[in-house]
C-alpha cells in the first residue's frame, strides 16, 4: 500500500524512506527543504506519539522530556522545528524503530 501512495505523487516523485529524511534531518544543510509530512513520518518512526490540535501537532515519547510541537508552512516543515527534532535526535541518539 505504501508504494500505491508514492506513484500518486505528482510528478512520479517518490517519499523518501525515513532513513534518508533522518540522514537531512541531522545536517543542518537541508533545514529549509525538508517536507512537513516526511518530518511527522520520521517522528513516528522514531517511536514519538501523535497528537494533533488545529495546525499543532504535538509529539511525545516516552523517557523524553521535552515534547515537539510542529506546524506546517505550505508542504514544508519550518526550518527551526527542524533544528529541535535534530536536536532531540543527537540528545537521546535516536534511531529508527523496524516495524513498519
């Protein structure tokens, strides 16, 4: 099913694959350029909970203190919510849950 959503991008342009995401997410250089929903798709990867409130989307984990609270700009994530999530990732060494 996840293959039926990706050739419905427009353009035939595919999601990339949370690990890719994860390796922009800890380098400053694509701040800017990382999509809002690859973003949540990579905090629910990383085993973060989901709560949505309005344009709020607010994420907890557990043995994590701080909560993140992301809002959409147009299809990309803001570039300083970016910085925490990546700040987050470095604090807690995150990695990525195989579940999926």
């Amino acid at each position: 099913m996840e293959a039926d959503r990706e050739s419905a991008l427009p353009n035939n342009r595919r999601m990339p694959s949370p690990e890719k995401t994860l390796a922009q997410a800890r380098t400053s250089q694509a701040d800017a350029n990382i999509r809002f929903s690859d973003l949540r798709r990579l905090l629910m990867r990383l085993g973060f909970s989901e709560r949505i409130r309005g344009d709020h989307f607010i994420y907890t984990r557990e043995g994590i203190d701080e909560i993140i609270n992301l809002q959409p700009r147009g299809a990309k994530a803001k570039p300083y919510q970016v910085r925490q999530v990546r700040i987050l990732i470095i604090k807690y060494e995150l990695t990525l849950n195989n579940d999926e």
